[in-house]
C-alpha cells in the first residue's frame, strides 16, 4: 500500500469515528496509535510515548490553565454581569442599544476569557433574558449573542491562538496582536449592521422606555462606570503587561489568575464554593486540552513519518494544477465543512500536520494564516444544520427561541463574517501591521 493510501486510510479511519460519537482525543490518539504499531511494528509505540513527555515538558502549556481559570472566576464571580449593567444603562436609550452593549460585552469578555463557551454562557445567561423582556426581536437577541460570542476564539488572550502557536510552533505573543485588529474590525462591524438595522426596523431593538430611563439618576449613571474599571484593569494586567514586555507568556497568564481572584475578592464575592466551582471548571477544561494536544502530536508525528505533507503538495499544486491560492481557498472550505461537526480544537487537531507545512510550503505567512484559520472556525461555527454554536445556543437558550429562529437570527451576521474573511485574505497587513509595528518583523 502506498504511503498516500495510508494516510488516506487514517484520515478516513478518524473521521468514521468522530461521527459514530467517540471523543476527539480517543479517536485521534487510537488511530495514531494503530497506525504507528501497523507501519512499525513495537517501534511504534515510542510515537506515544514521546507524545507524552514531549506534552509535559512544554513549558507554554501553563497558560492554558491559568487563562481557563481566570476566565471563570471573573464569569462566576459577577465582574461580567456588572459590567452589563452598566451597557445596560449607558445604551438603553439607543434603538438597538441593547445590542450594541452585548457585543461590546461579549469584547470585553473575550480579553478577559479567551473561550467562546464562556462568552456564550454569560450572554445567554445575562443579556438574553434583559433584551427579551424589553421586547427585543429574538431573532435578533439569539443572532447577537451567537456572534459576539464567536469574538472570544479572536481577540486576545485567545487561548484557541495560543493552541495554534504551540502546534504549529509559532509565536503567540505575534498570533494574539494578528488577531486583535481583525477581531474589533469585526466587532465594528456587527454593530454597525445592528444599528442599520434597528434603525430601519426600530421594533427589533426598541430602546429603553422613558419612564425606566428617568428612574437612574444622573449620580447612579456614573457611579455604575466603576463596573468598567475592574474588567480594564484585568485585561491591562494580562494583555498590556505583556505586550509591554515585563512579563513572559507564562507569567501574564499568572498574572491574569491572580488579579481574576482579586476583582472577585473587591466584589466580595470570594469565597469557598467559588473557588471550589471554578477549580472544578478548570480542572475539567484543561484536561481535555492536554488529551486533545497529545492526540495531535502523535497523529502528526505518524503524518510526518508517512511523508503525507509532500504528498498532498505534490497532489494539490502538481497532478491538479492548483494555485497556491486555490489551495488556501480549498483549505477555508474544508474548515467550513468539518466546523458543522467539530469544534475548533478538534479541527486544528485533525488537519494541521498537513496544512500548517503546507502553508509554509506555500510560503504564505502562519501568522497570517492562524488568523484566517480562526475567522473560518468562527463562522463554520454557525454555518446550519450542525454548527457548533447553534447547538449550543439552542441548548442555553429559553424554550420560546426555536432551533429555525436560531439558524435564521446567524444568516446576516454568517454574511458579515464571510465578507470580513475575505478582506483579511486580500489584505494580509490588515493582520500583520500590528505585529509588525510591534516586533518590527516581516
């Protein structure tokens, strides 16, 4: 059998399993595993081992944990339902205003947290039920908490870009300044379509009632601004410290933990069964990262020993005749496909032993390619029948928003999202100026 053949066989092998239900980290570490005792006998089975200790000697994994707590503690511990409070109150008296401060909201979240999953939870949590009781259009509530939400795998600390930069070794600090332009751009823009929006159709977004408006006083408006000073300091602690450089990639993500339990301490809101919740949260988070990294590395060593990189170059750019961006565009589409069944992690998993090399191959720039890597994963996430966030959504959201008004609320924003990867494809600097100025690299 051919060395394409069998690396056809595995990739067909992983993706039978994934769909019969099996988790990520099994079906990608089984099929490693497999494959390696198959092709090299008891040899093989060092393919794991050095997987293993290649995954616990990488000293930027401590990131992970620490950002995943620091995300729960200030979710669990109310910084972010404050801070909606005072979004609440600042833009109430807009049409769509509401709106508005939900994807600010979700920003904010996702320089605190990192996750979409938290982004979501809080929004579907706290701003959903706000926005409905003041008769927002529930197409337009569910669509805005979906979008706003997909921000949090972009915007720095994205721990989905810190992933990317370990296995596809390149620098995070460079990865999260790539993404942050990219994500407020396209923050902008969401706001800029619910304004339009709301504008036209004001019984989508109506604005807060007179009365209710009158009832907070001058003095109260600006006393809630002190919510606002919590969530910057938290994200100047994680983001600013680091870009500045008086801490290493490791220690910002300690940093960012440590301040998280301060704020909820100030809040008073530190106690035992907080921290005993988000240890728990963590705890089972960051496991299933580690499983899901050591699955990958032993599927790619497999990849790399098979040759399939070069294969699949050789298959792509001289036996098809494909540009090298023909090929980039083939690449956006299979993450569209593979995001209506998988999550971003397991999609960065399954296909970057052969599109990472292969980017690189193509000279096209990682940096640049994380970034487009991440847009698609957000849209593939709300792409129907099977998008990652819908179902989730569906699953948070009251029993009145059905699964039809959820897959119709994401159509425009899917729109927003498509033309915004495009531009960042056509413009690469619209990503890469900012590490640039900031690294002076090329």
């Amino acid at each position: 059998m051919s060395y394409e053949m069998i690396a056809l066989l595995m990739f067909s092998s992983l993706m039978l399993m994934l769909l019969t239900g099996q988790r990520v980290f099994g079906a990608v570490g089984f099929v490693a595993v497999v494959a390696s005792l198959a092709l090299w006998g008891d040899g093989g089975s060092e393919m794991a081992f050095n997987a293993t200790m290649k995954l616990m000697n990488w000293y930027p994994l401590l990131t992970l944990p620490l950002f995943v707590f620091m995300g729960y503690m200030l979710s669990e511990s109310g910084v972010a339902g404050d801070l909606y409070r005072m979004l609440h109150v600042w833009m109430g008296s807009l049409k769509g205003g509401l709106g508005i401060g939900t994807i600010v909201l979700m920003v904010a979240i996702s320089a605190m947290n990192g996750l979409s999953v938290a982004g979501m939870a809080i929004g579907t949590s706290i701003a959903l039920p706000e926005m409905l009781k003041r008769g927002y259009d529930k197409r337009m509530v569910t669509g805005v908490i979906q979008a706003g939400s997909s921000l949090g795998i972009l915007v720095p600390p994205s721990i989905v870009l810190v992933l990317y930069g370990m296995i596809a070794r390149q620098p995070v600090s460079q990865l999260w300044l790539a993404g942050a332009v990219p994500g407020l751009i396209l923050a902008v823009m969401f706001i800029g379509y619910i304004v339009i929006r709301c504008h036209l159709q004001p019984e989508l977004g109506p604005p807060l009632p007179q009365e209710e408006r009158d009832q907070i006083t001058r003095k109260e408006k600006y006393m809630l601004l002190g919510a606002g000073v919590l969530p910057l300091f938290v994200i100047f602690s994680v983001i600013g410290l680091f870009l500045m450089g008086y801490t290493s990639l490791v220690e910002c993500s300690a940093v960012g933990a440590s301040v998280a339990m301060l704020a909820a301490l100030v809040k008073g809101r530190l106690n035992f069964l907080l921290i005993h919740v988000t240890l728990r949260k963590t705890l089972g988070v960051s496991c299933m990262f580690m499983w899901i990294i050591m699955a990958a590395l032993c599927f790619g060593a497999v990849f790399d020993g098979l040759g399939a990189v070069k294969a699949i170059e050789a298959l792509f750019l001289e036996e098809w005749g494909l540009s090298p961006w023909q090929v980039l565009v083939m690449m956006q589409l299979s993450y569209i496909i593979m995001g209506m069944f998988l999550d971003d992690t397991a999609m960065l998993v399954i296909v970057a032993p052969l599109y990472i090399p292969l980017i690189i191959a193509l000279e096209f720039n990682p940096i640049w390619y994380g970034v487009l890597y991440t847009v698609t994963c957000q849209i593939a996430y709300m792409t129907p029948p099977f998008g990652y966030n819908l179902f989730l959504m569906r699953a948070m959201a009251p029993k009145e928003v059905g699964l039809v008004d959820i897959y119709k609320s994401i159509t425009p924003f899917v729109a927003i999202m498509v033309f915004a990867l495009i531009l960042f494809m056509a413009f690469p600097q619209i990503t890469l100026w900012l590490p640039e100025l900031v690294f002076g690299t090329k």
